[in-house]
C-alpha cells in the first residue's frame, strides 16, 4: 500500500483498514465530513475544541485599498504590523464595527493603525493613502480535498489527523463498530500534538494587539 501522501491514497488506505470493498462511493464522505468537523474544531473527550489549523508566516502583505483581499483558506490573523523602512509597529486587531470610530479618532486616510476581518478582506483605519508592505503571521485552515485538489498541509504533515478522523465520521455509517473508541482515541492523541505544535511556534512571541503611533514618515 503506497503512503498517504493524496487524496486518492488517503480513500485507498481508509478502506483498507475498513477492510471493506463496497465502500468506495462513500468514502469521501467521511472526509468531507471530517474536514467540516477540523474546520470548527475537534471536540475532545473533556470538552475542550481544539482548532485545526497552520501558522503561515507571510513575509510582505502588500495593501493598498480598503477590502483588501485576505489570503486564501485565512482563519484569523495572529500579527500584522508595518516593518519598515518608512513605517514600524503594529497594527491592532479590532472589530467592524469600531472602524469607524478608529477614522474618527484617527483620520479617514493615511498610514493603516487598525484593522479588521469583513467577508474575507481587510478593512482598515486609517484606510491606506499609498501602498504599504507589511508583515503578516496567521492561522490557516483546512482546504477541502477532491480530486482536483488532492492534497493540503493537513494531509502532507498530518497524515494520520485525516486517515483517524475519517475512520471516526465512518462509524454512524457503518453501525456500531466496535473500533469507533480506538480511533476517536488515537485523533485525540494526534490532535493534542498538533495542538503542542502550534503552541511552539508561537513560542517567545505572538499578537500585539495594542494601539500605536507607527514610527516612521
């Protein structure tokens, strides 16, 4: 059995362990609704959802508009902030709805100093007057497998979060399968250590969500 490096290996080996031919049709099934369940979190024994995601770090995020487009497959912004050579400091996260009140205090136009996440894209106050580079860490999530798109960071680094939470989603399927405990056992064990992971990344840093005078200009 090849290693589970796409879309296709990962239904092979999930029926393989299944050990049933007749499941072919449905397969996917169960990894689409596993990657519905990563997307909001895995909920664990002691009731603790752990998210499922990848920190990115995007070395320049060119904005120049307000709606800027945000990455694809973005679950939340970790830092954003101006890094030279003009302009240094972060910008802070806030809510929609207190864009307004940021232009307010701070003027409609000039250099960005808050921002928030609308529909996919960045608003920001003061909306950008020029063309800024700045510096972007966030959490992505997980992209949907099919078969055009057949593999994602889950899959390529965490194979087996996919294999046992698609084991875990075939259970109600296929009635009271007794291995329904192992697996779910066994995505938990995994994700703890995905959860650790991450924890380290951040390690020594993460948000800077405070307000600012942006050094510079």
């Amino acid at each position: 059995m090849a290693l589970i490096t796409t879309y296709a290996t990962l239904q092979a080996h999930i029926a393989d362990t299944l050990n049933r031919a007749d499941l072919t049709s449905v397969i996917p099934n169960f990894i689409q609704q596993f990657e519905g369940v990563a997307k909001r979190g895995i909920t664990l024994g002691d009731g603790r959802t752990i998210p499922i995601r990848q920190l990115v770090d995007r070395e320049t995020y060119s904005v120049s508009v307000d709606g800027q487009a945000l990455p694809t497959g973005i679950d939340s912004i970790e830092s954003l902030y101006h890094d030279g050579p003009t302009y240094y400091g972060p910008i802070s996260m806030t809510t929609a709805d207190q864009i307004p009140l940021m232009k307010a205090r701070h003027g409609d136009s000039g250099v960005p100093q808050y921002a928030a996440i609308t529909a996919g894209n960045l608003r920001f106050a003061p909306e950008p007057d020029a063309t800024y580079s700045l510096r972007m860490t966030y959490w992505q999530k997980v992209t949907s497998l099919s078969d055009t798109v057949t593999t994602n960071w889950l899959l390529t680094e965490h194979p087996d979060i996919y294999m046992y939470g698609a084991l875990v989603e075939s259970a109600p399927y296929l009635k009271d399968d007794q291995r329904m405990l192992l697996w779910k056992g066994e995505l938990e064990k995994r994700v703890l250590a995905l959860e650790a992971s991450n924890e380290r990344a951040l390690f020594g840093g993460g948000s800077i969500r405070r307000n600012f005078t942006p050094i510079g200009g």
